[in-house]
C-alpha cells in the first residue's frame, strides 16, 4: 500500500491529518504537480483526473479523491471515529464536513487557482470569478466564527473530518489572502485548538 502525495497541496494534507489521528503509517510517494507529474501518462493511469491524493492497494487498485480515501480507512479502521459514532453523528458529521469543503476550503482553492501566478498557463482562469471566490469565503469565515460560538468543535463535541477539512481550507487560505479576522474570537479559538493536535504537522 501507498499513498500518492504532494506535500503542498490542501487535499492530500487533508488524508495525513485524517492517518495521523487514526495512528495509521502509509508509505508516501511524492508526486510533483508543479513540474507536471500528474498529468503524465504513468500517474493517469492511476487516476486519470489527474488529481491526488491516490490511495494504491496491495493488489494494485487505486481509489483516488480524498473523501473515499478516508472513508477506505474509517471502515478498516473505525477507531478513533472520525466520520461519525452512530448513524445520527455519521449524518451530522457529513453535513458539516460538505458544508466546510463547500463553503469554505472549494472557494479558498478557486481563488487561489483563478489569481495565483502558479496556474498561470497551466489552467484557464477567471480573475473576476477568483475574486468573488474570496469574498464567499471570508462571508463564511464569518459565519463559522458565528457557529462556534456554542461548541468545541464544528460538527459538535468531538473532533471529526469536518474539522480537519475546515483547517485544510483555512491553513491553505493564507496562500489566497483569506485568513480569518481579529474580531473573530471563536474561530481563532478553535483554530488555535485544532492546530495544536499533532495531526496538524502530518
């Protein structure tokens, strides 16, 4: 078993920090999206969207976007419980971890690929759309502050998927110019106590 990764991009940190809470050591092999590696023939084949992470099994099947990665070791794993404890929380859970990939980490990654300089002749981009891409998403910085206001953590009292997909998007804000704001206290709150996990470093 391995897992295809790129050390920069938000997705595949997304499945480390879900490993590191599980305590589940997969060999990485590090695949180069800036010089273009996952558009080669070779890593196509693997996933021919062209996108990582991508979880290769003993017997040579691959099970590419992040989401079915992590569900993978959920059921092989179950404990700690990251996607939910019964089929209320599992619902729950869900709910809020599309709601922080939605609101909060597609919106941060458009406007990084609609403004950067990176995807500069590499993606067709639409400055203007970037930028309304920013705004949604520092509105919804907002809103999340207004949400954790009343709980530890986003989808209630315990640390889930959904927490760890809101600071992948927020961490990889600060490349996009959206970081949450001062007045904020709830978020910072909770972004300071998702930080410090260990599984924040993965």
């Amino acid at each position: 078993m391995r897992l295809y990764d790129y050390t920069h991009a938000p997705n595949p940190r997304l499945v480390r920090m879900f490993l590191a809470e599980k305590g589940i050591d997969v060999p990485l092999e590090a695949v180069d999206i800036a010089a273009g590696e996952n558009r080669r023939p070779q890593f196509l084949e693997k996933n021919p969207m062209g996108g990582l992470p991508v979880l290769e099994l003993d017997d040579g099947t691959h099970i590419a976007e992040t989401v079915a990665i992590c569900r993978y070791f959920e059921e092989r794993h179950p404990e700690p419980p990251l996607m939910g404890r019964d089929p209320e929380d599992k619902a729950r859970v869900e709910m809020w971890r599309r709601r922080m990939e939605l609101e909060i980490a597609l919106p941060v990654m458009q406007c990084f690929r609609n403004t950067s300089e990176f995807f500069a002749g590499r993606l067709p981009q639409n400055r203007e759309y970037g930028e309304t891409c920013r705004a949604h998403a520092l509105r919804r910085l907002e809103w999340l502050d207004e949400v954790l206001s009343d709980r530890e953590y986003v989808a209630g009292e315990h640390y889930t998927i959904a927490d760890a997909t809101a600071l992948m998007g927020i961490d990889f804000g600060k490349v996009a110019d959206v970081r949450p704001g001062e007045a904020q206290k709830y978020l910072r709150r909770w972004h300071e106590t998702v930080s410090a996990r260990p599984s924040a470093n993965a």
